[in-house]
C-alpha cells in the first residue's frame, strides 16, 4: 500500500505499478536525488558489488556498507524520517554451534561482516533521533537472486557441477524465500520497534542436507566434493524469536517448496 522509490545503478526500465526508479550508486554519488520531506520510512538494502576479494574490496565494502548508510541516515535526520531500517548480515557473527539469537555478540571473521557490523552499530545510536531498526539476514534465496549463495548453489547442482562441502556435512544454514524476506522487510518498516531482528526461514539443516534436497527436487544427485573442515562445526543460521514477537514475523513458504518452485 506504499508508494516505492528505489535506487539502481543503472538505467531501469519503469515497469507499470512497480517502483518510481531513481538512478545512485552509492560509491560514487552522496545520496538520491529525491524529495526526502516526502519520504516516510528508508530501507537501506544496497549491497557493495564485490565482498571478499580483501583488500581490494575494502573500499567499496566499507563506502557502500558504513559510508552510505551515514549519509542515509543523516539525511533521514535532517528531513525528519519516520523509520530507518538497515539490512545486514549473519555475517557479523561467526565461531557460533546455535541458531544465533538476536542478542549474540557480534564477531565478524571477514572485512564484509566487520563493516556491516559498523553500519549496526551506527544505525542503533540514531535511535531517538529517528526510529531505526537493524535487519539481518540469513541466506535468502528466489527468483531474480543471481548473487545469492543458494541461488548460484542450486544452479550448479542442476548443472552437474561440483559443489564443495567442507568437512562430513558443512556448516548449519536456514534459508529463507524472498517472498518471506520481503514480507519480513515490509513488517518492520511499519512498526516502531527498535533493535536487531533475524530473518530466516524455519527449516534447519545441514549444508550437505541442502544439497540432497536441492538434488531430489531436480532429478539428480548432487556432486559433493568434500573438503577437510576449516575448523569445528559451524552454525550460519538465525534465531528470529524477537522478530516472531516484536514483528509477527512468519515465513509461509518452506525449504522443499522453495527449491521445488526454483527447480521447477
């Protein structure tokens, strides 16, 4: 029921109904060339185009990722913008055996998860100022999401090609469907309340799991390569308790109806 204006890098055809298409690229240009008086709520999703090439992915991370939202949210400020909400990453976190909780103390292992972690930071000191809410989320996966780890690990199963799995089953994830994460993103741009909330989808699941599943959805098993593990046991996966009771957050679409919709 929003009126959508929304940023690309490049020059995006106006599709009928959709968003009002205003062209930035937040490495290069300060902010969008919009009427922030009329803006109620912003949702900072801009992601940086290269993430773990360190360290020449250093500048591009941190302006995208620190930079931009500053500038966001300072315009947002100054304007007097109802809501802000930041998305980040499962990326802050890292050595976790659990689902991480929204309260777990941030230990980013990559220059990506330590700048999305700044960008936390940053946002949750402009409460007060405005109401700010911090997003993170956990392997989101569909239609349209060529970057998307899932996305690029279904693609090579359904192409015969090796995927990689470090150690006898590789780390702990739980996808989420895109409708879901959109949904999730809609729910606390609405509301008021501040803090961290996870988004992710209800299925837990090994990362050798995943790939079985993926293969049984599309008809071929997968090519596992396995790999000494990298350390002990890892979790990549989100509690999203707070989000189920702050938000009313509830993934409808589960894993093997996902992947069916994304192989089919």
């Amino acid at each position: 029921g929003r009126r959508v204006v929304a940023t690309t890098t490049t020059d995006a055809e106006r599709d009928a109904g959709g968003p009002d298409w205003v062209r930035w690229d937040a490495l290069d240009e300060s902010l969008p060339d919009v009427d922030w008086t009329e803006v109620d709520a912003i949702i900072h999703l801009a992601a940086p185009r290269s993430l773990f090439d360190f360290p020449a992915c250093a500048e591009p991370v941190f302006r995208t990722c620190v930079d931009a939202v500053f500038r966001l949210l300072e315009a947002a400020r100054h304007a007097g913008v109802r809501r802000f909400v930041m998305a980040s990453s499962g990326d802050v976190l890292d050595d976790l055996h659990a689902p991480a909780t929204e309260g777990e103390a941030v230990h980013p292992r990559s220059f990506y998860g330590a700048a999305k972690a700044a960008a936390e930071l940053m946002t949750q000191h402009y409460d007060g100022m405005l109401s700010t809410a911090v997003a993170r989320i956990f392997h989101p996966y569909g239609p349209g999401g060529d970057r998307f780890v899932i996305n690029r690990v279904i693609a090579r199963v359904r192409a015969g090609l090796d995927v990689t799995v470090e150690g006898d089953d590789g780390i702990i994830l739980n996808p989420i469907w895109i409708d879901d994460l959109a949904e999730g993103f809609a729910l606390a741009v609405e509301r008021n309340d501040g803090g961290i909330f996870h988004f992710a989808g209800e299925d837990v699941l090994s990362f050798r799991s995943l790939l079985h599943m993926i293969g049984e959805a599309a008809g071929r098993p997968p090519r596992i390569v396995g790999l000494p593990p990298a350390g002990e046991g890892q979790s990549h996966c989100g509690d999203c308790a707070r989000s189920r009771r702050h938000l009313g957050f509830r993934p409808v679409v589960g894993l093997r109806e996902g992947l069916a919709r994304m192989v089919g």
